[in-house]
C-alpha cells in the first residue's frame, strides 16, 4: 500500500509535496506533463530525464512484471515507463536534448 504522499501513476502529491517542504524547506513543483515548450519547462524535464535515467539507480520492472517507483517517476513527467536499459537511455538523450535546446535558446542572437 502506498502512503498518501506517493501518486500511485508516479511521482508525490501535493501532500507528498508539502511533506517535502516542511521537511527540508525545498519547494518541489510537480513534473512537467505535456510538451516541453518553454524555456523553463525544458530545462525542468531535461534536467529530470538526464538525472534519473542516464545511470538508474535499480530496478525498472518488479519480480511481479510491474513497473517500479523509478519507471513510474517517468510517467509522472508525461513519459512512458522504461522497461529497459535501452527505454532509460533514450529518455536520457531525449533530456539532454532539451537542455542543450535551453542552452541554445540562452545565447545571445550575436553568438548563435
């Protein structure tokens, strides 16, 4: 059974949130869900995807067949759940395309 705090889609709750901050005073936002097209929301996802899944940290998929709390992360930023080494490393390309679409996007218009 999962606490209150934890979405059972992926991700925490507004309450996991909140729990969160009280905690350690940080001021977690929720993931970004559909496209990232801003300047903000990509350099959130990228960041996001780049860190969770260039090198994962345990299992995807549980003894079960179900997805785990690292696969379903995924998902609370409007991705598919990975299911494998292969699935973790395009979404971790896929981040770093974003970032370096921030990236691109910072640069004054005399240098680009």
């Amino acid at each position: 059974m999962l606490s209150p705090r934890k979405d059972p889609k992926g991700g925490l709750t507004s309450a996991g949130r909140a729990f969160y901050k009280a905690a350690t005073g940080a001021n977690l936002k929720p993931g970004v869900q559909g496209a990232a097209d801003t300047p903000e929301k990509k350099r959130r996802k990228g960041s996001f995807l780049t860190r969770f899944y260039t090198n994962p940290s345990g299992p995807l998929v549980k003894p079960s067949g179900e997805p785990t709390r690292l696969a379903l992360a995924a998902r609370a930023w409007g991705e598919p759940a990975p299911k494998n080494r292969q699935d973790t490393a395009k979404l971790a390309a896929k981040g770093r395309g974003f970032l370096e679409s921030y990236q691109a996007g910072k640069r004054p218009a005399s240098r680009r």
